[in-house]
C-alpha cells in the first residue's frame, strides 16, 4: 500500500531488485490480478508475502450483514492461504451505523474471531488483530490499543489469534510497551508494521502517516522493543500518503528501503 | 469557546437568559477585556465562572522557554484567582520541536505540576490536567489518557493536582470508566466537559467536536459514570467547531443548552 502506484509485478520486481526479501499484499490489487497469479508471481521473484491485509469490518449486528462479513474473513482467509502467507491481518471495524455502543461492537469482534479462529487454523492462517489509534474508534476500528487488542486475543489460542504492533496506532500509549513484552512473551505478535506520525493530519485522517524518519516515533526504540519482545518475524512499511503515492512509486520504494535500514536497531 | 462569536457580555447576558448559571472562559478574550472587568461582569449577571482555559504547554526542555511558560501559567493561576474560579485546565503541551522523547516530555509536565501546584493552592486554584485524545500527543498534549492524568495527578495533593474529564478525548478508552471512578473516590475530578465525537475529522483535527447528539458517544452513559463516581461540580460543555463558529451565537448557544438537558441523566 505505501506503493500502490506500482502494479503488482512492478512492485514485486522492485523489491526484488533492491534486495526487499517479502512483501505485505492487499486483498483489492490480489483479487484484480487473479489470487494464484499473484501467488505464483511473487513465488517466482523468490519473495515471500508477509501478510495480507485484511480481514475484518465485522461489528455488524445485523444478522444478513454479519454473515456476508464473515462469509468474506473466510474468502480472506483462504486467499491468504493460496498466496502462502501465514498471517491476515484483521481492521474489526467502527461502531455500526446510529450505534454508540462501543462495549457492544468490540464483543461482537471477540464473536467473530471464535467463529474465524478455527477455520484460519486448518488453513495455516493466524488472525492478527490491529489495534488503530483510537481517532479511527467509530468509524473503522473499536479496538484502539495494543493492550485491547491483546485482552481479545488471549481468549483464543495464540496459533489462531494474535495482534498487529503498527508503530503509528500505538507510539502515544504509554502501556503499549509492557503490552509488547506480554504479546511476544505469549507469541502473540504476529505482525509489526513501521510508520511515522507527521501533523497536521489531513482531512479524515486516514492518508497521513508519515515517511520513516520524517516525524515524532522513536522507530527504533520500538524496533528493538518488539526484538526484546521475542519478535522474529518480518517487519513490514506501511505508509498511507497522498504526498508519496503522487511520487514514482519505484523512487519511493528506493527511499524507503533507506530509511528502513537508517532505523533498523 | 463554544460560542466564541459571541463578546464577552453578549454571552454572559445569554447565558444568564438561558438559565445557564456559569460559564467556563479563555485567556485570549478574558484578557482583551480586562480580568478585573470580566470577573465583574459575570459576578454582576449572577453567573459563576465554572473554569478558566488554559495553562499547561510546559514541555519544553530548553531553560528560557520553560522558565517563560512558568511564568505564564503563574499569570494563569491569578487570573482563575481574580475571576473567581477554583479551577484552571492544563493542556500539558507536545513534544518539543524536533523531540521523539515522549516520556521525557511527561515527566517535564510533573516538574512544572511539582512548580506550579503550592503556588495555586495559595489562591484557591486547583490544576487540573486535561488528558487530550491520542490524535494531539505530538503537538498539543503528550498526556493521552486519563489514566495517565491521573497517575500523574497523584503524585501530588489533591487540593492542588486533578484532571478534566472530557469526554471527547477519552470516550473510545476501554480503561476511562475505572479511571473516572478512582479520580471521583479521590476528590480529582476537577472539571467534567461534554462534547460529541463526529466524523470526518477535519485538517488539523482540532475543529470537528460534535454538538452534543450529533456523534457517537453515549454522552448520558458518561454523566451518569461521572455522577456515580461522587462528581459534584459544573457540567460544562466545549465544542470546537467552524460550522458552530458560522452560525448566529444566541442560536447555537439556545441548542447547546436543549441538547444539554437532553443528554442529561
């Protein structure tokens, strides 16, 4: 996503060029290009696909809803499994449409994930569950702390269900560190995304993080947080700018790679 | 600030109209009316000043700045003192420029509490430590929960630390409820504010607070816990919004106070 100007085999090619060992995919440009030749293509360059984001948007009450969200976590799933990564990473979803039942939302996600758990786990597939930084409660994610996150995943079995440690959701909880050390602690951690947070935020917030480097998270303190933590897993960019998706996506991949080792522990 | 277009005796007046019994006010106008002048406008009108907005924005490291923000929040205190209330909210400040040291920066909020606390106390001014949503940890408050308010209030008197709740910032944290009952048992909540949480969120996110029904937080749900947990002070209501700011003052000022009895428990 930090590079969705590229095409999937643009994107593939690059990493591979510059030495990026695997790349976390998204279901939209999978699907478009076909989830087997997607599969197939990154196989090919000698990559391996990190994660696929993602799964989730199931606080629905609404029982026609609610199967239809968990009739597509299944196809997620599943589409994971082709592309042969281990890990779905799951945005649960804001507070139904009139609701403001919070308590209520973040259940029904516990329900979800009893449901999805079982199924990912003969599939090869760990939910991970991402905690968002809490300005996106209502309207894409109740689930807004690493703790929070962490609380609903120790109901399953870590094989089935874990969390996203995104350096962007979490940097400002000063109990997120200790919820890192308990999340590796129980091999809960099954992602760890990088990016920076710049202000002013732009409209909606959702198209602002900000290039590694360029802002307010001490990345590699965290980096080596999540290593003590137990962490060996890949450690993935993601980066939603509006400024780097009009750049050339292949300069931005260069730059990004550096940055990514500049603050690498 | 909700009706920030309306002058200082015009909102006093309404206010008084309305059946509204106090106000909470700013610096900025307070100032460029005379605090001596101000006090004496809403003492005359029969109302009470609930609290005065804000000190705080003591992050800094560097020697000078910090002794300047000292100094300005001593200025602060007197003029609560002069206006007759025993409350002064704090926006603690962000990270300083340039700064990723986020516990650095909280623990410059405690020293200038430590600084600033027996110098209220004398006038009859408690601090009280507004937590601020995550969304301003970098640039407006490095304190993000109440939780974190509280932890930091409690390390000194209650007659001199407490802490705002306000339920735009803190109605997406799971651990808010339990924190307003410890604040409440302690004698810390200082100062209890309503407003709505309405998407999407503008540039600069510092201008969309909903009015009071508008958004998605169950703001009865919130009165009541506050209530519950031995509150006993005013019930302001703060809404930072251009489309309010737009519209006639007395108009909005009329539906604020509709809306406000509407929510109540």
């Amino acid at each position: 996503m930090t590079v969705k100007q590229l095409s999937l085999p643009r994107l593939v090619y690059t990493c591979a060029q510059l030495g990026v060992p695997g790349v976390g995919l998204w279901r939209e440009p999978v699907r478009a290009y076909g989830v087997e030749a997607a599969a197939k293509l990154v196989r090919d360059a000698g990559l391996s696909v990190t994660s696929l984001c993602r799964g989730g948007f199931f606080t629905t009450a609404e029982p026609h809803a609610r199967v239809k969200a968990l009739d597509d976590n299944r196809a997620a799933i599943d589409e994971a499994a082709t592309l042969g990564t281990d890990t779905l990473v799951l945005v649960c979803g804001g507070l139904p449409e009139g609701s403001r039942d919070l308590a209520g939302a973040r259940e029904r996600v516990a329900d979800a994930l009893a449901e999805l758990g079982p199924y990912a786990r003969v599939r090869g597939v760990r939910l991970a569950v991402e905690p968002l930084h809490p300005m996106y409660a209502s309207d894409r994610c109740v689930v807004s702390t690493l703790g929070q996150a962490l609380d609903l995943a120790e109901r399953f079995p870590a094989e089935e269900v874990g969390v996203v440690v995104d350096t962007y959701h979490v940097w400002w909880d000063d109990l997120a560190p200790a919820a890192v050390t308990r999340a590796g602690a129980a091999g809960r951690i099954h992602a760890f995304q990088l990016a920076d947070w710049v202000t002013p935020l732009p409209e909606g917030v959702l198209t602002g993080r900000g290039q590694l480097g360029d802002g307010s998270i001490d990345l590699r303190d965290w980096w080596r947080r999540v290593d003590a933590a137990g962490y060996t897993g890949p450690v993935e960019v993601e980066l939603f700018n509006e400024a780097l998706w009009r750049r050339d996506g292949v300069e931005v991949l260069r730059e990004t790679v550096e940055r990514f080792r500049s603050c690498a522990p």
